[in-house]
C-alpha cells in the first residue's frame, strides 16, 4: 500500500524527471507570438492528459468506497472545471491569433493572460494530484 | 498513483514538450525566427481534439469502461 507521502514523492520525482528532460532537450526559446501560441496550445494539451490521468486515477481508488458515488461526482465536477478552463484558454490563444495582425499589443496581452491562467491551472494540478 | 502510473503521466506532459521543441529546433535550424502559422496550427488541431476526447472521459468518468 503506497501511502499519500509516498504517492507526493512518486509525483515529485516524475516531475523532477521531466524538467530535467527538458533541460537536456534545450528549452526552446520563445521569440515569436507564433511560438508562444504554439507553447500554449501544447501546455493546454499537456495539462488536458494530466487532468484525465488524475480523474480516472481518482476514480480507480475510489471503488468500493460507500460514499462512492458522492466521491465520483466531486472528481467529476472538479475534472469538469479544470477542462472548462482550458476550452476557454484555448480559444483565447485562438482568438489572439485572430487579430495578431490587426493590434498586436492587444493579442500579445490576451495571450499573456493565457499564459499566466495556465500557470495557475498547472499549480493546482500540482499540488491536488493524488 | 503508483510510480508506473505516475511515469506515464510525466512521459505523457513530455511528449507535447518534445513535440515542441523539435518543432522549434527545425525552425531555428532552417533560419526561420520562429514558428509558421502552418506549424501553429498542428498543435491548435491537436489540442481541439485532445480537449473533445477529454471531454468524452470526463462524461464517461465511473461507468464501466473507465473501471476497468
């Protein structure tokens, strides 16, 4: 039985594991609104996989108990919030791209507000995964 | 989650980064300043779809397939 410190570790070390991939790989750097569109596009995909892995994980370890099915809807509501925000960031980063040409400093400001949503999204996933 | 599952999940998050970084390195490589809209739209399709399938999960959350 993995116990939740344990569990935090696993999750720290995964983490940890892929930071550290990145920086062998070379984080690109970002010198376009073009390559901070498509770094949003891939976190909000990112983020999206992560959100499935925690829900249907939550779910597998709720089985069998009696307040199962009070326990199914919280994750279900909780999975559901996290996807509505990142439906909404990506058509944010969609609709910035739409009038990139037309007002640049107004695309580049709803795309950092895209960018500073999903750092928020990434930390609650962070901290609340199991 | 134990340490397999918690593997996937990291290789899962790093999967879109390498995605990315290949695809910036390529750019870089061939003198462009950055991404094409082209390139730009391969992740924005590939998120849309990523986001209908999750939506799909999250509706399907605790019925039996997502049991098993």
């Amino acid at each position: 039985m993995i116990t939740v410190r344990q569990t935090q570790f696993v999750w720290l070390l995964a983490l940890m594991g892929l930071m550290a991939g990145c920086q062998y790989l070379g984080a690109p750097k970002l010198n376009t609104f073009n390559d901070r569109a498509a770094a949003a596009y891939a976190t909000i995909t990112a983020i999206s996989k992560a959100n499935d892995s925690i829900a249907q994980y939550r779910v597998r370890q709720a089985h069998g108990n009696p307040d199962y099915e009070d326990i199914l809807s919280v994750i279900k509501d909780d999975a559901q919030n996290v996807q509505d925000q990142l439906t909404q960031a990506n058509q944010a980063v969609t609709i910035a791209e739409s009038f990139k040409d037309i007002d640049p400093q107004a695309a580049d400001t709803r795309l950092l507000a895209v960018e500073i949503a999903l750092k928020a999204l990434q930390k609650y996933l962070e901290e609340n995964a199991p | 989650m134990n340490p397999a599952q918690a593997i996937i999940v990291g290789l899962q998050l790093a999967q879109e980064f390498i995605q990315f970084t290949i695809k910036m390195q390529k750019a870089q490589t061939e003198g462009r300043e950055g991404l094409t809209d082209e390139e730009v739209a391969t992740f924005r399709a590939a998120t849309i779809a990523q986001l209908a399938l999750s939506q799909t999960k999250i509706s399907n959350l605790g019925k039996p397939a997502e049991a098993s």
